[in-house]
C-alpha cells in the first residue's frame, strides 16, 4: 500500500514557538535515538544544499507507516508520501492520497539542523485501485533530532527513557523488565522460608510478589506487591522478611548494574 503524490503543498511554516517535543499530547513522537527492538519509532533527516528528506517510520512488528516529505530550499514541501504495511495477508489492495500538509519546523533546517524540531498535522485518503474513496484519517505527528545534543543533559536522558518505556524495555519507574543478565538469589529462600512459618495469620503453599531490586541488589521497599488478600499488618511482616533476608545480584545491561522488576514465587511447603 502506497501513497501519491497530490499536487503542490503549502510552504513549510516556522514557528520557534511550536509545542515541545517532550509534552505528550496528540502529536506521535519521533526521534533518532533508533535501536532495533519489537517496536519502534524513527527520524531520518539527510540533507544537502537544496533539498531536505524528513521521514518518519513507526513499527509494532506487525503493522507499520512511513511518511516522507521533501523539502526544497525555499522551503516549499516538493513531495509528500505516505505507505502502510501489514503482515497479514490480503486481496484487496489501496493507494493513500495526502490531501492537506500542516508542517511546521522551529527554525529553518538550511541553516542549521542542531535542535531542529517539528510537528505536523496531515489530511490522509485511502482510495482502491479505481480511485473509489476508501477511508479518510488525520495523522498528527512531531519530531526532534538530538543529534548534537549532550548525552548528559537532561533532554537527552529524557529521550532515552521515552524509547526505553516505549519499546518495553523498562517501566516508567525506570526498572528494566528484560536486562542482559537478570536479577539472581544470593542464598536459597530457606531461612525466609523458616521465619514465615512462625508468623500468625493465614499463609498460603505459595507465596507471589513483584519487586524491583536496585543497582545495588536490594528490594525497592515501596515498589514491592504480594499478590493476595492478608491483613496490612501480615503483609508488612511478610514483605519485610522478604526485604532484610533475601540477598541479590543486581540486574546487568552493556556490564552495568541496573534497576529491574522481577516476578517471584516461593513455595512455602
């Protein structure tokens, strides 16, 4: 499924004053932090002295669009394309049509790509091979390269928590959900196992939680959840045991210890 072009566009308009990047609103987010996982969301900006190609990729590993825009240097939008994939097979086939182009750039790319940023609203139909009206969307979207930018500022770490959560692989806590090297016991749960026998209260054959456990291989305390119903006060004792008797190495990613959630399941009997 492919899209045409569908005459001239309007000029790009700049507004240094467009929403930020970093608010989240309608507007679907694309950068070029770009790694490879199940999901993404890309930005790829190539340039020379008369012409520049935005585009904008987004994939869930089963579904996926591109936009495309070339832009002279007079900064009138020369070509728009607009395509959509799906891996689930089908006998009827369309073309998508932009219609209408509401493209906005902070500052003038010609001059300058460091902190360029955008957004864009676009007027979308899909038509069947004779031309027939299919369906008709609006796509909003923005943009930003950190090209350039410090890795230590904070915009820049922003951006890499963003596509971490996005592509799963950590929670918006900041804990990773698959590390390189998982979180792993020290000791057996033997002597947890010991003291919870000498607690009141009813105690069920298997006992589940979820934890998160820090660079330094301790249990988040107000991030831990035993799943079932007990008295506050029994959960308390129960998740503290957890606490100060279990010990932990630390989850790894590229050889450094980081945060991560892990499920656990002990069996009492």
């Amino acid at each position: 499924m492919y899209s045409q072009n569908n005459g001239i566009y309007q000029k790009v308009i700049i507004d240094k004053n467009i929403s930020k990047y970093e608010i989240k609103d309608e507007y679907n987010r694309f950068n070029d932090l770009f790694k490879i996982h199940s999901k993404c969301e890309s930005l790829i900006i190539n340039e020379d002295n008369k012409e520049l190609l935005i585009e904008n990729k987004y994939s869930s590993g089963y579904t996926g669009h591109n936009f495309v825009f070339r832009i002279d240097n007079k900064l009138n939008i020369i070509k728009a394309t607009y395509s959509y994939w799906t891996d689930v097979l089908s006998t009827e086939e369309s073309n998508y049509i932009i219609d209408n182009i509401d493209l906005k750039l902070n500052q003038n790319p010609f001059n300058g790509l460091k902190e360029l940023r955008g957004q864009y609203t676009l007027q979308i139909r899909e038509v069947d091979l004779d031309g027939k009206l299919i369906n008709s969307k609006e796509f909003k979207g923005k943009f930003k390269t950190y090209k350039g930018v410090d890795k230590k500022s904070e915009e820049y770490k922003w951006a890499i928590e963003q596509n971490n959560i996005f592509n799963g692989i950590t929670n918006e806590n900041g804990a990773y959900l698959r590390p390189d090297i998982k979180p792993s016991l020290k000791s057996g749960y033997k002597k947890f196992k010991k003291e919870i026998k000498k607690l009141d209260g009813y105690i069920p054959n298997r006992l589940k939680f979820y934890v998160v456990i820090n660079e330094n291989g301790k249990i988040d305390k107000e991030q831990i959840r035993l799943m079932g119903y007990f008295t506050k006060e029994l959960e308390n004792e129960i998740t503290t045991l957890l606490i100060e008797i279990t010990e932990w190495y630390p989850a790894c990613v590229d050889d450094k210890a980081v945060k991560s959630q892990l499920p656990i399941v002990i069996g009492i009997e």
